[in-house]
C-alpha cells in the first residue's frame, strides 16, 4: 500500500490518541519544521528560543487540533504544508510577543556596556556592618581630642570654624 494511500488511516489513528502514529508523525516530520524554523529563526532571537521551541508548540498544537477533527488532510504532501505553515506562524507569533513585552533583541546592548548596569551602588549589608566596625575600632583608638574634631568634620564644620 503506498504513502498515500495509507494516510487517511494514519491521520484516524492519530485522531483517536495512537501513540504509535504519533511516534512515527514525530520521526518523519520533526527534521523537517526544525529545519524551516532554523531557515527563518533570525539571529537575534536565536538566543532567546531555538527550533525545539518551536517544534514542541507545533506538534503540540497539531496533535490538539487533529484530536477536535479540525483538520481534513487528503495526502502526507498537505500534512508538510500544513506543518511548515504552523512553524512558520509560530515563530512569527514568537518574535512579535517578544517585541511586545520589550524584551525587543535589537535594543538589548550586549558587551560589558549592558553589564555596567548590573553593579548596584549601595553597599551590601556585609559591607555595612564591615564600615560601621572599623569607624567604632578607629573612634576607639582615638584620643578624646582628636575624637572631638572628628565629630566637628562629621557635623561638615569646616577648619576655620571649628578653630
């Protein structure tokens, strides 16, 4: 019996939750929406999700709308165009969500310009409790005088005045 022929019935057992026919869709076609995903992935968004991605959420959605009888396939030559149209809408569907939410590639800087930003200013709580240590260790080893101009600089009085 050839391909063709014997699509109607593969497309039934896919319908009725064969796992078997899913298996087998999965091998025969997962190569081929990767592939037509990666020939379109731009670069940029490269980094953010690959062709798995998109594969996993076109099967997935194929797999759905098969069960619910939404599709009425006559030949494997239309489950290919269907596939590559569902992959190529999905990854669309992809890069305008990720625009959408700002998270937009094209305006992410990357180098060590976009990891200058990342340094907060303010010390750590460790680094406070490290401070406040030492001025109490050197407000220690100070003589009272010494420890009277200190507390003079600290009110911000300039020389003059507190001569």
């Amino acid at each position: 019996m050839s391909e063709a022929a014997a699509f109607p019935d593969f497309l039934k057992r896919i319908r009725a939750g064969d796992s078997q026919a899913a298996e087998e869709l999965v091998r025969k076609y997962e190569s081929l929406i990767r592939r037509q995903v990666r020939l379109n992935l731009d670069s940029r968004l490269n980094r953010i999700f690959d062709s798995m991605d998109v594969c996993q959420s076109v099967l997935k959605s194929f797999f759905v709308r098969t069960a619910a009888g939404q599709y009425d396939l006559d030949d494997p030559k239309e489950l290919v165009r269907l596939l590559v149209s569902m992959a190529q809408n999905k990854l669309a569907s992809a890069a305008r969500n990720e625009h959408r939410k700002k998270r937009d590639q094209r305006r992410t800087a990357s180098g060590d310009d976009a990891l200058a930003g990342l340094a907060v200013a303010t010390p750590s709580p460790s680094q406070v409790v490290e401070a406040r240590d030492l001025l109490a260790e050197t407000r220690r080893r100070l003589t009272p005088e010494e420890r009277l101009l200190a507390d003079f600089r600290g009110q911000e009085l300039e020389w003059q005045e507190i001569a």
